[in-house]
C-alpha cells in the first residue's frame, strides 16, 4: 500500500501539475480552510491522545499553522522567483541566476507531541516549493493520525499529498520563572523545546524550587490532576520510561503518579548529579531535574561536555549583560531564547532546527521553502560580444593570460549598479578589452573614475 501511494505521488509529481504557482496557492489555501473549518475536530482528537485543553490547541499548533500559511501565501511569488546574483567580468553581459526549484517526492514524518503542527507546517513548505508530500503522522497520537487521513484528502490533491498511517513498521532570571514553569509543564513536558533541566548557583536553588512551587499552583491548582489544563502522557511505554527516571529521587514538588491514566504530576528534583541517568537522555515528560553550577563559567562547561541541546534558554536581569553574550557566543545550540522560552518557535522569519545530535535542516516560512527546494545554478549568455571571450581561447600567450588571471580575480559585481551600464558603452565604443576590464574594476571599487577615463579616450 505504502509503495503504491508513493508511486502514486511521483506520477503526480512527474505531471507537472504541483509546479505552476497558481496550483500551490490554491492547495496552500484549501489547507488553510481545513484548519479553519476544523478546529473543533482537531482540538477534540487532541483531548484524545493527549488529554489536552481545548483552549491550548490553538496557542499551541493551529495559530502557528496559520501563520505559516498565511506567511507562504503573502511571499510565494518572492521565494519562487529567480534570485540574481553577483557576476564576475567575463559574464557581465550574461543573465545569472538562481531558480529554486522542487526536489520532487519529499517524506514528512510527524510527531505524537504536536502531531498537528510538526505535519503540517513542514507540509506547507512542501506545497510552497511545489513538491508531492507523502504525509505520515505519528501512530502514537492515533485519532489526529486517523483524522489527518481522513481530512487532508478532502482538502488537498490526494495524489500528491497521500496521508499515510501505521506504527514503526510503516515508516522505520527568577521573576520570570513563570515562564519556566509554562515551557516545561504545557503539553505534559512532552514537547521538544521544553526546557530538560535548569542550572543555578546553590543559594538560589531553593529559591528556584519555591518559585516554581508557587507557580504550579496559580496554573493548576492544588491538584492538577484534576485540572483541565493539564494533559496525560502520550503512552504506557513512555509513563513508564519516564517514572524510571524518578527512581532514586525525592521530588520537592510533585512525584505523585497514576497509571491508569499514564498522569504524572509536575515534578521539580533538585540537587541532580551531573552524570546521573536523568541527565543522559531526553526528559520528554514532566520532571524537571536542578543542577547547581558554581558560576557561568561551569554553566558554560556543563552545557559544551554534552551533546548541542535543540534550544538554549538564558534569563537575565539585563538583556544586554556581557554574560548573555558570553552565553551566546561559547555555547552552540539550535535557537537561543533570552528571559523567555520556546518563542522563537513562533516566529516565523526564524530558522528552527537543530545543529549535531538536536536535528539537521532547518524550517519556518522561507527556511522551510529553501530547505525543501532545490537552488538551481543558471547562466543564460548571448551569441554576442565574442571580443570578451578572446582572451580565454588558444593561442595563449602571456598577454592573455593576464587578462584572463584579471578577469578571473576581479570582485564580484552586483548589476544593479551603474557598472552594467558603463560597461556597454565602454563596449559599444569599441575600446579595447583591457581598459573596459579596468574602467569596470575601478568603479565595482567605488572609484569615480569617470574624467579620466574619457579624457585619456579623447587624447
């Protein structure tokens, strides 16, 4: 079945039909009226998989699908169409460009976390970039997958965007420690810039902790097992996993559990050895470990001896503070977010993605259209001015070859300058090579060069 839709979707491909721009909008619009028609389903197909409010669903992935889409729809003509770029002297003359263009069948695999906006926003940048799109939602979130399946088709061209479901098998600063708090603990910490654990010097780790405490409270009650905000972890399997990282630990806040229905309480340890096993692997749930470090020097270390994180939160009192910058620039991350977390996701005209074991490729808006899209080199030259092609053909001599060496070294030139125009009249009146070459050199430099040139034309 899966290599009978995907075959299915290189015909389509090979057609032609997903390349003119006319079609990608129609398609980008036609998503665009799903998500809009269909909230509803998809905010109660969450509360399904992940027992997610139905006020978060919009916050949490529609919103930001929106906005994609929107986004592509305003600037698809800009991203599609050929972008100049500079030239060197012996194709001054010449049309050079880059034409982005489709790669073809491309594979997005989603994920149970935020099944809705990890499938479609890369499906947006597909569609844009004038791709076929096999589309395979996680088996884990099972009624968005089953719903995924059944909307998409109706919406989109079923040919070149086929849905396909299965399992494994199928596809192989403390003020603002509220914000702290919203980044770890929404979507039951199963999302992949939540922040995995805090580092603090010792004399403010209780503060951390209390600050925290108080929080979770104002969110969720004094009970959210009974708050409505407050999701279920995706499975079994992953409860599991995730109560296996608690062994050995006291929580300070938190640690009650329930199985029945995979509830795991925001939970806050501290005093978390480095190397311990909670520190080796991805949380992805709601436990959020404190390390002390004995100042930033020892964050810095702490976070470079690990494998590059997906997204590096920095709080601050002063944004401008050289230990936001020392943070910056010693450390390698995916995003960085400085007194918040998770925002950078949102904005559109950030590139996100990860960088090392974190992920490879990047997208949002235009990242995602290049990321899916083919940069294809183009020199269109004319027939005409055979003269300035003299000088790289046989018979060489030393004469020559200086010119070519010259032309070859020259800087770039950006034509939207008056350089063009100088060089075709400086053609035009049939003056040699040599000082055509230079008079362009001399004004891609900045230089004015112009009473020189003539008079010396003149004399």
């Amino acid at each position: 079945m899966e290599r009978q839709l995907l075959q299915q979707a290189k015909e389509a491909f090979i057609s032609g039909r997903a390349r003119p721009l006319e079609f990608r909008l129609q398609q980008l619009h036609a998503l665009q009226r799903m998500i809009m028609e269909k909230e509803t389903e998809i905010s109660t197909a969450l509360k399904q998989d992940i027992s997610r409010s139905q006020y978060d669903t919009p916050l949490l992935e529609l919103i930001s699908i929106e906005n994609e889409i929107k986004l592509a729809i305003e600037k698809l003509a800009q991203w599609a169409a050929p972008r100049p770029v500079e030239k060197n002297l012996f194709t001054i003359s010449d049309e050079v460009y880059i034409q982005p263009e489709p790669l073809g069948v491309v594979l997005i695999i989603g994920a149970w976390n935020y099944p809705w906006a990890l499938t479609l926003i890369p499906l947006v940048g597909a569609i844009a970039a004038g791709n076929a799109a096999v589309v395979k939602p996680s088996e884990l979130s099972k009624c968005s997958s089953l719903l995924l399946h059944a909307l998409l088709p109706c919406y989109l061209d079923k040919d070149l965007y086929p849905v396909v479901t299965g399992g494994v098998s199928e596809t192989q600063q403390l003020l603002r420690l509220r914000r702290v708090t919203w980044g770890k603990f929404v979507n039951c910490g199963q999302t992949c810039i939540a922040p995995d654990y805090i580092l603090c010097e010792p004399c403010i780790q209780g503060q951390v902790v209390e600050f925290i405490r108080e929080t979770l409270l104002e969110f969720y009650g004094a009970d959210p097992k009974c708050s409505p905000d407050y999701g279920r972890i995706i499975t079994q399997q992953h409860f599991n996993r995730i109560m296996g990282l608690m062994e050995g630990y006291t929580p300070v806040v938190g640690g009650q559990s329930d199985s029945s229905q995979c509830y795991i309480a925001p939970t806050v340890l501290k005093d978390v050895p480095p190397h311990s096993r909670l520190m080796q692997e991805e949380i992805f749930g709601p436990l959020l470990p404190i390390v002390t470090v004995s100042d930033i020097e020892d964050a810095i270390n702490f976070i470079n001896e690990r494998e590059k994180p997906l997204a590096l939160y920095i709080f601050c009192s002063d944004q401008k503070t050289k230990a936001i910058k020392r943070m910056i620039e010693e450390t390698t991350s995916g995003g960085v977010t400085v007194n918040d977390v998770m925002m950078h996701y949102t904005v559109s005209s950030l590139p996100f993605g990860g960088v090392g074991q974190s992920g490879m490729g990047r997208y949002h808006g235009k990242h995602t259209f290049d990321q899916l899209s083919h940069q294809r080199a183009c020199l269109i030259r004319s027939l005409k001015m055979e003269r300035v092609n003299l000088a790289r053909y046989p018979p060489q001599d030393r004469r020559r070859a200086r010119r070519v060496r010259m032309a070859l070294r020259s800087p770039l030139i950006d034509t939207s300058k008056r350089t063009l125009i100088w060089a075709a009249v400086a053609t035009i009146l049939g003056i040699g090579l040599f000082i055509t070459l230079l008079v362009i050199l001399l004004i891609a430099a900045g230089l004015n060069c112009t009473c020189w040139y003539w008079r010396g034309f003149y004399n």
